[in-house]
C-alpha cells in the first residue's frame, strides 16, 4: 500500500499547488480589517473600540455562515474526483443561491438592530454611535461577502485557488483606496470605512457570479438554483453552523470581558484580536488544501492518500505556527504604531502579541486539523467538540473578568485564557479524533450519500 502512493515530493507540490494560492484569498477579510484598524486607528481610541465592536459582530454573522463555503468545497470537490463536473456545478450553485438568500436577511436585520446590537455589545456613548455607523454602513456589502464565501467555496472544490487569490487581492486594494478617500477625502470618519469595505465586497462577489454563470453555460447546467439543492446545503451546514457557533460565542465572550476593562483593553484586544485572525486565515490556507484535496481523493475512494496528505500538513502546520510564533515576538514592541498613536495602547497590544506568539505552534495544529475533518465530512465531531471546548473555556474567562484587570496585564490575562485554554482545548478534541481512520469513514459515508442524491 505505501509503494502505491505518491512520493513525498509530490505530496507536497499537490499541497502547495493549491495552499499557496489560497492564502491570498483566506487573508482577504482580515486583511480588509487590518485596513479598517489602520486607518480608522488614527482618528482617536472611541472610534477604534466602536470599529472594534462592529468589527466582531460581523465576523460572528460572516462566520456563522462559512458553512457556505466549508460545506460546498468538500461536496464540489468528491462529485469533482467521481467525475461529475455538470453536478458538481450544480451543488456550486445552490450554494450561491442560498448565501444571496441569507445575505439579504441578514443585512436587513443587521441595519434595524444595529443600536441593539451595539448596546447588547456594552458599548456606551461615543463608542456606541461609531459601533452603530459602521454597523449599518456595512450592511450593503453583507450580502456579497456570503457570496465571496459560497463562490470561493466553488472554485476551491473545482481545484482553483489562483482565481480567488486574483480577486481577493484586486479587492483589498480597491478597498485600501476607497477607505482612505472616504474616511479623510469624504470626511465620513467609520462610516466611510465601513462603506469602502462594502464595496470592494460587491466588486469581488460580481466577479465570481460572472465566473460561475460562464462555467455553469459551458456544461449546460440550469442557472436558477434547485430549492432541494438549496435545503440540502442548508442540511450539511447545519452541524458546522453549529461549531462555528460555539467558536463565535468563545470570541464574543472574550469581547464581553474585554469590553469590561475598559476602552484601553478594549482597543488594544481589537488590534491582537485582528492578527491572530490574519495569521490564523494563513494557517488556515493549509487546511484549505485538504478540504480540496481529500474530498477528491474521498471522492475517488483513495482513502490511504488522504491519510498521506494529512499527515503531511501536521507537519506543515506545527513547523509554520512555530516560525509565526518566532516572527510575532520579535516585531511585537514595534508595530503598535501602524494601528495607533497612544502609547497605552500600543504597549497593550504588544503583551498580548507576546502571548499569541507562545501559542501558535497550537494554532498551527488546531486550523489544519479543523480544515482537513471539515474536508471529510466530520462536521458532526466538529459540532460537538466545539461545545465541549466552550465549556471548558467559559469557566476560565469568567475568572479573568472577576479578577478586575485592566491595561496590559488585563490583556496578558485573557489572551493566557485564549490560548491556553480554549486553543489547548481545541487541539486536544481534535487531536484525539484523528487517533484512528474513523474520520476518513465519516468522509467515506458521506461521498456515497453524494453519489445517491
């Protein structure tokens, strides 16, 4: 069985092949948002927390909906290595058509409670109102981020991430120009942030429809969605709505306690909080190659290579988490400045840099290993260890919100919680999956379930 597969070298230019690419598209969102902190960091501390605040309620919704894209690459990507393009087109499609669907919801429900949401958040007076203008000017561009997510999801099942990183990167420049412009041109302080964020967002999601209508026409495929498609992707995202839910809820909390200590905590977590999603979308480029990868190879039935390929982006992703982890301490005194002018926040900001550095080896391990069970099919396991996780974290948080800590030692505090807590738990459900093959049956299970329907 080992002379059968593919040598190590191969292994790893299929892997690259399709990861590099795709970091360039999973940095998109957090680089749209270190965008948003730079600029906006500038104009004063209350519209840094007010962007701070909007910026975590929209990850929670945008997040809530990745099932948009972690459920369609896997599915494109087995009817892909079983040889069925027209359909794998097709399970694309319902997944576009139902992002426009909950897109549309979202965004209409996100501009009336914006004041709610802000409020339920615990901010006040300025902070309050900078929350709110970024909220609602974000919303027109809700709706094309779920799509960005559902068509990248596409292209990702279909073995292309050099498209994605194409336009991901047109739209992070587009949006660095227009939030300049608006922000000081225009004179719309967050608003004009929120609004050059959204319409970067637009052009990219009218990018990839123009894409999928093209590809969709080549193999004949109707272009009006399948309301039994769209359920059906509803169904399989259910179980990964679920644990991303529980991921949100841990972040959100983290928020709640932060928000607790005051605008200098607050700030200063906004700016920590936004790099470790950037470095965690890069390590997550890794597991974005096995969702591709090992649902073709599922797909196929090539269960031995899946295993190959997965040990292969352990290693990967330990080995980059620690020279992350290397990179993040050394610059961790010197690039406060780029996001703020206070030196309070900035020697805030950098210890909890400090601590995200000594945990993203972990990080390396959980993201990889979250993306390749993902790829398999395991959403189920993944659901229930998220709950398991947040149980274990919610305890831990709560002592560091009653212990009454501000500055950098309340930031020191709860990122030790983070990492320590909620990342080491992490690692240890799913670590504790991929002990044996029955992930890669879970896979199995569902690619013939695919072939049926």
């Amino acid at each position: 069985m080992r002379e059968s597969l593919p040598s190590n070298r191969r292994l790893s230019r299929s892997i690259l092949r399709l990861a590099v690419p795709a970091l360039g598209a999973l940095i998109a969102e957090p680089l749209f948002l270190l965008a948003d902190s730079a600029i906006v960091g500038h104009l004063g501390v209350e519209e840094l927390a007010g962007v701070g605040l909007a910026s975590t309620v929209l990850q929670t919704a945008v997040g809530l909906m990745v099932f948009l894209a972690y459920s369609t690459t896997p599915a494109v990507a087995r009817l892909l290595g079983a040889g069925r393009l027209p359909e794998a087109l097709a399970a694309g499609r319902d997944g576009v058509g139902l992002a426009v669907v909950l897109g549309v919801l979202l965004s209409v429900l996100g501009w009336v409670t914006a004041p709610q949401l802000a409020s339920l958040m615990g901010a006040e007076g300025a902070v309050h109102a900078f929350a709110v203008d970024y909220l609602r000017w974000s919303m027109p561009g809700l709706t094309a981020m779920l799509v960005v997510l559902a068509a990248t999801g596409v292209l990702r099942g279909l073995q292309d991430t050099r498209t994605p990183l194409i336009v991901a990167g047109a739209g992070f420049g587009v949006n660095i120009v227009l939030n300049y412009l608006l922000v000081y041109g225009a004179g719309m302080s967050v608003a004009g942030s929120a609004l050059g964020t959204s319409l970067a967002q637009c052009g990219m999601a009218a990018v990839y429809l123009v894409m999928i209508v093209r590809a969709s026409r080549g193999q004949r495929v109707p272009l009006r969605p399948s309301l039994r498609g769209i359920r059906r992707t509803a169904g399989v995202g259910s179980w990964l709505m679920l644990r991303t839910l529980s991921l949100r809820v841990a972040i959100l909390a983290t928020v709640f306690v932060a928000t607790a200590q005051g605008p200098l905590s607050l700030a200063s977590h906004q700016l920590v909080m936004t790099v470790f999603t950037f470095l965690a979308f890069a390590l997550d480029a890794l597991a974005i190659a096995a969702q591709a990868l090992i649902g073709k190879e599922l797909g196929s039935g090539n269960r031995p290579l899946a295993a190959a390929l997965t040990r292969r982006m352990i290693t990967w992703g330990v080995a980059f988490g620690v020279v992350t982890g290397c990179v993040l301490a050394a610059v961790a005194p010197f690039v406060g400045w780029i996001f703020t002018p206070d030196p309070t926040v900035q020697a805030a900001f950098a210890a909890g840099l400090w601590v995200l550095a000594a945990f993203q080896p972990i990080c390396g391990l959980v993201f990889v290993l979250d993306g390749v069970l993902i790829g398999a099919g395991d959403a189920r396991y993944l659901a229930i260890a998220g709950v398991v996780n947040l149980a274990v974290y919610l305890p831990l948080l709560g002592l560091v919100g009653m212990a009454d800590l501000t500055g950098g030692e309340g930031i020191v505090w709860l990122w030790l919680a983070f990492g320590g807590g909620y990342m080491l738990a992490r690692a240890a459900t799913l670590g504790w999956r991929i002990r044996d093959d029955r992930w890669m049956v879970t896979g199995a299970t569902r690619n013939a379930v695919v072939r049926e329907a």
